[in-house]
C-alpha cells in the first residue's frame, strides 16, 4: 500500500497565482519528518522544506511554505507569486524513525506543476 | 558546480547484458543511495550505503547490486539487466539519517531492450 499519496498527479496555475500541493502519509511512528522535493525538467532533483513531526512551527523558506496538519497526516506545500521556473514535478516524501534506526526516503508519485506566464 | 554527479546520463542496453552505473560525490556525506523512478510511481530505494565498503538492502533491492569503494564514490550494478530495469535511476547522499535532506544526482535514464 502507498505510504505517500498525492492525489493530483497534475496542476496548472498563471504567473503570480498561489498554488497549494497536497499531500497525505501514513506512519505509525511519533517520531518522523516530511520533504518536498521538486524534479527539474532538465532533471535534478531539489530540496524545497522539511517539516518534522515533532514541530509546530510553521516552516517557510522563500515562497515555499507548508501546512502541516499532523492529526490528519496532511502536509501541503503552498508556493506564493508562482514563476514559470516552478514549473516541474514536486515530490512529498517521508521519513520515520523505526527501531533498527530509520530508512530512507519513501516518495509519493509527485505532481507535475505547469506555470504559464 | 554539481557536488553529485552520476554517469551515464543515459545508457540503452540489452537483456542479460551487464550494466555498472556510477555515482560521484564531493559533499563529503557518510550516505548514498540508489534510487529507481518509473512513470507512475515515486522514487524507490535500491541500495543505501554509509561508510565505504558496505552497502545495505533497501526496499527493492531484487536483481542489483551495489558497490562503495570509497566515501565518493557509489555503483549499482545490474549483472543480468531485464526489461522491468527499464527507468531513470537517481543517486543520492546526505550527512546523515533523519531529517537532513538528500541532495541528488541529476539521474540516469535506462533503457533495457
């Protein structure tokens, strides 16, 4: 079974809009951290904001930003002034911690993101 | 400047043949991981390694093998490549587990015929 889900697998916005990504997880885990990663098209792959389990803080880097609603285990990444350089395919990814000492990322299938100017 | 990078970018190779894939890292990370992408799907862990000459299984680790001869550098290595290995294969490294980030490799787009 899918572990991360993000359920639209496409998203298409104008220059300046706001654009919300959602994502949802599941984990048995207290302890566990969330990663949005967007895949360039010229195909690298780039961190974008970590949200761990354990705060409440709202995370924010640039115009990422993210809403995390633990008790649902929802975590959307919100991008402001949208670019046509956002275009791409964003990736929400889990980590949790389990006895033996963690493992790696697990990713979602990603939403591909269309910015027209 | 890149600080992973993966070679081929791009490889076509035939069923049963062998295919070595590489990976270099100049981040100085303890971990690296091989990750494999089909369409439709997220990025799934192959092979992870965190000290030189030592790799562990990851979550579809079936048909690879993996390689660290040193801090810098990772390999995966198909012996019999088959058809499903047919994907793009992104290499990674971070500091640590947790909550650090990865930081990937550009990918190498693989093509099993």
């Amino acid at each position: 079974a899918q572990k991360v889900i993000q359920v639209w697998s496409t998203a298409s916005r104008q220059e300046g809009e706001e654009l919300t990504l959602d994502c949802s997880y599941e984990t048995s885990q207290v302890l566990y951290h969330l990663f949005w990663y967007k895949h360039l098209l010229s195909g690298e792959m780039v961190f974008l904001i970590r949200q761990m389990s354990s705060s409440t803080a709202k995370e924010r880097s640039g115009r990422y930003s993210v809403v995390f609603q633990k008790s649902l285990k929802s975590i959307s990444l919100v991008i402001s002034a949208l670019q046509p350089d956002d275009s791409g395919k964003y990736f929400c990814a889990l980590w949790e911690l389990v006895y033996q000492g963690g493992r790696a990322l697990i990713f979602g299938t990603g939403t591909t993101v269309s910015v027209s100017p | 400047e890149a600080a992973v990078t993966q070679s081929p970018r791009s490889k076509v190779a035939v069923t049963g043949g062998k295919v070595t894939l590489s990976c270099h890292q100049t981040n100085n990370h303890d971990y690296m991981y091989w990750y494999r992408q089909d369409t439709g799907h997220g990025l799934r862990l192959i092979h992870y390694s965190y000290v030189a000459d030592s790799t562990e299984k990851g979550d579809i680790p079936d048909g690879y093998k993996a390689s660290r001869p040193s801090q810098e550098n990772f390999s995966l290595i198909l012996e019999l490549a088959s058809l499903s290995q047919t994907a793009v294969y992104f290499c990674a490294s971070s500091p640590d587990w947790g909550n650090y980030e990865q930081y990937f490799g550009p990918g190498t787009r693989l093509t099993v015929l």
